[in-house]
C-alpha cells in the first residue's frame, strides 16, 4: 500500500448535526467534527420528533433566517449547511450510507421527547459503531449538575441561584473554527424554502422589522445592551416603553450566542467597580432554573408541578380567550402587550407577567391556553421559560407566586408607562387619552373621551370583565385549592 492510500484509508469523516446551536463560536459539537478530515454539516427539519409541541409559526420564521445565517458564516470556511427533513434517526442513517461518515456529534437538547429521541439514536449508531457523542453547548449548568445538599432539584429559585454562583464557573468559550474540512463530495441538499418554514401569507414583516436572526444579531444585540442598557438595567427592566432589556431571548433559543459568551461577557464588564452584572446574570440563571426543572419535571408542559391545581376550577370561555389573543380586553396595558406580541413576536417581560396574570387570574382560564398561544407567536418560544413562567403566574408550578398576587392591569400600567408611550404606540386608538385616563379608558368622564375621538363599544372595547369582581373570583378558587391542600 502506498503513503496517498494508507491516508485514504484512514480519513474520517464526521456530521455535525446541528438543532438549537446555530452559530460556529463555542460549539464543543463542531469543534469536535472539525476534527476530522471531512466534516458534514446537517440540519434536520424533523418537526414530529419534538413531541406534541413542533415549532410555532413565529419561530419557524426565524429559523428559516437562521438558518440562512448559519449557512453564510460556514461558506467563508470552506464548508456549508446541508438540509434535510424527516425523522431525524432516518436522516442520520442515511447520510451515514452515502457518506460513510463514521462520527456524529451534536449538541444536547433538555425538553422531554427530545431527550427520548435522542437517547436512542446515541444507543442506535453505537450499535453500528459510529462514534456518536453529544455535549452542552446551550446551558451554563447542566440539569443534573446543581442539587440540594439531599441530592434533589431544587424548585426555588434563590437558593438555587446560589447554588450555581457556588459552582465551579462556566468553561470559556470556544473559537470558531478557522476551517471546516469539506467532504470529496457532498451530500444531496433541499432548499431552505423546501422547508417550507416561512408563511404562505406574509404576516412576518412586522418581525423583519424589528430583529435581525443570527449571530451578528444576536452580537449587536449583547454589545447594545453592554453599552446603552446594563447600568441601568435594575431600573428600567420592567418599563416596557424604553430598550431596557437584552432582547437576547431569541438569540438564545436558536443557539445563535451561547449563555457561555454572555456570562463571561458580563463578568468582564462587571469587573469595573463602576459596574454591576449581578442583576442581569440573575435572569441569565433564571433560564437555567427552568431548564432545571423541566429536566426533573417533564410532566409540567401540560401538567401543573404542584398537583393539588391538577382540579383548579378553570373556565372554558372562548370569546374572552379570542378577545385576549387578539388585545381586545378593554384593559390597554394588557391589549398594548398582546398586540406588541402579535407585531413583532416579542413581549416585554414585565408586560409577559401581566398578561399572563389576567388570562389565569382575571379571565380564570388555564395557562395551558396562554402557554399554547405563546408558544406559536413567540419568536423565543422555548419550552422550558415557557413552561416556568406560565406556571410561576398560574401559582401551580415551582417558586410560583403567590395565590393572592393578582396583578392590577390598570396600576401595573400607571407604574410601569406612566406617560402611556408603550400604550399609544401599540393601541393607537387610545393616543389621545391624557396619561391621567391612558390605562383606565373607561373611567375617563365623557368629554374627555370625546375630545379624543373615542367612543367606548365602537373604538375601543368595554372591559371584558370586572377586575375587582374577577380578582374576588380567583381568589376564592385559589383559596378552595389551599383548602385543599391543606386536608
């Protein structure tokens, strides 16, 4: 045998299968390929393998740009992004035959199906023996790293914040690699639009507008924060009329920046006394929190975590859901919310909490509702924050808020947009209000409402419900739950 065959015979070539850790920076999966002498880099559309919960809309459309992203930051290095759809054990074993790839790295997913799937690829190609190896690209901590002192998960989250400041930090993160080693020949390829990802009717472009998917977005978006929003980050976090908040949820989700980068990005900032990183990497850690309890609790995507809710008295009310989806409530505070959501596939947390307090508490209808709808309009749509947040609101899942917390949609605004400019910019109806009247229309005495061109029924709708009857309502189901809690 000659040195060119003894070289043949010995070249390797590896897939990186790519899912929620589209970028090339800190990716331990495409470090690993990288390698090889030929790597083969894959996306698999395979919808049916998350379980009941495939992508929403909102996020199909960005994952169609991110897509587009990730493809253009490999071509630069000698390499490119392969697509394929279908079930993703069926995918793999096939570019496996026509590639004779022998590695398959990817990055670990935390959601329930996804980790049952995944589970038995690993355990299917290590049959074949293929060398198949996961690794954390998406989480600061793994779930089943951060414990009790008694070896349990934690279901509060300031202990558990603790916890993880306690623990050996965060890796640096990885280069991105200078060269991407391409195969002698590629793999067949679908288009992107073969996907069939983004809407047949464009009702996208209020989103175009207001992010940009990818990895430079997801930079710009760090370095914005870094420079114009993280000192003044405790202060005007919940004030949803200003750019107070890292907007990075999205970036996140799709892996686009990794938490790694943002954390150690923080830490560098926060090195200057004249700074401080605490506040914000709490909610860094808050991510963490809910990927922690989806691992240990699985069953708290449809069900509640604390299982005396399991017979909470919730209404089925479809016209007052309808009106909640669409920001017709007759509460601005609530509708601006819903309508920003709907816009941009986006809501201001502060603004996520109180929206989704009115659902639970206001319209007693189920979280499961509220998690469904913003699971298919946001452009973050993650299981995990999803599933922790609606269930912290609802009472009935880990650290949950208080069963008498009901917030006031009309002093929450006052608080929060005292001068009205998130309301008027997303319920223009109401832009002539005075800030007195803004967020409680329906009290604003009769001249008042004309002089603004309003009529209450016709412009803007009456309150769907009372919030003073409706907030004695939840109250008294919250309290016949304790009830029952207690015996």
């Amino acid at each position: 045998m000659n040195c060119s065959e003894a070289t043949t015979a010995q070249s390797r070539t590896a897939i990186v299968w790519f899912r929620q850790d589209l970028r090339t920076d800190d990716n331990p999966a495409l470090a690993a390929a990288a390698k090889s002498d030929a790597v083969i880099p894959v996306y698999i559309w395979d919808p049916d393998g998350e379980g009941d919960l495939p992508p929403g809309a909102a996020s199909r459309w960005w994952l169609h740009q991110s897509l587009v992203a990730l493809d253009a930051e490999l071509r630069p290095k000698g390499s490119r992004l392969v697509l394929r759809r279908g079930a993703s054990a069926d995918v793999l074993r096939d570019l496996i035959r026509e590639t004779g790839a022998e590695a398959v790295f990817w990055n670990r997913r935390y959601e329930p199906a996804v980790i049952e799937r995944d589970q038995g690829i690993k355990s299917a190609l290590k049959a074949q023996g293929i060398d198949a190896q996961s690794f954390n690209s998406g989480l600061l901590f793994e779930p089943w790293t951060i414990e009790t002192k008694g070896g349990t998960p934690y279901q509060v989250f300031t202990p558990f914040w603790k916890a993880c400041l306690a623990a050996t930090p965060p890796a640096r993160p990885l280069p991105s690699p200078k060269e991407i080693s391409p195969p002698d020949a590629w793999p067949e390829s679908l288009s992107l639009d073969d996907l069939q990802l983004e809407p047949k009717i464009d009702w996208a472009n209020g989103i175009r507008e207001a992010w940009t998917p990818g990895t430079c977005g997801a930079r710009q978006e760090l370095q914005r924060f870094l420079k114009t929003s993280a000192d003044a980050y405790s202060d005007t976090r919940d004030l949803p009329a200003t750019t107070g908040t890292s907007r990075l949820s999205p970036h996140l989700h799709f892996g686009e920046i990794s938490p790694r980068r943002i954390w150690h990005k923080l830490m560098e900032w926060g090195a200057d006394a004249s700074h401080d990183s605490e506040p914000y990497l709490r909610q860094l850690v808050w991510r963490e929190f809910a990927h922690h309890l989806l691992y240990h609790f699985p069953h708290t995507t449809n069900r509640p975590l604390r299982s005396n809710f399991e017979n909470f008295p919730w209404a089925t009310n479809a016209r007052n859901l309808k009106a909640w989806q669409q920001g017709r409530t007759g509460y601005p505070f609530v509708d601006a919310g819903m309508r920003e959501l709907w816009t941009t596939g986006w809501m201001h947390n502060r603004v996520r909490m109180v929206v989704a307090s009115f659902l639970v508490k206001d319209l007693l209808i189920s979280w499961t509702e509220g998690a469904r709808w913003f699971w298919d309009t946001l452009v973050d749509a993650d299981l995990a924050n999803n599933t922790l947040g609606w269930q912290w609101t609802a009472g009935c899942g880990a650290d949950a808020a208080p069963f008498f917390r009901v917030f006031n949609p009309m002093s929450q605004g006052q608080k929060f947009d005292p001068d009205g400019g998130y309301v008027r910019r997303w319920v223009p109806e109401l832009a002539l209000l005075p800030n007195r009247w803004i967020h409680a229309p329906f009290d604003a005495p009769a001249d008042v409402l004309e002089t603004a061109g309003i009529a209450l029924g016709r412009d803007y709708p009456h309150p769907i419900v009372d919030h003073a009857a409706s907030r004695q309502l939840a109250l008294d189901a919250y309290a016949g739950i304790r009830t029952s809690e207690a015996t």
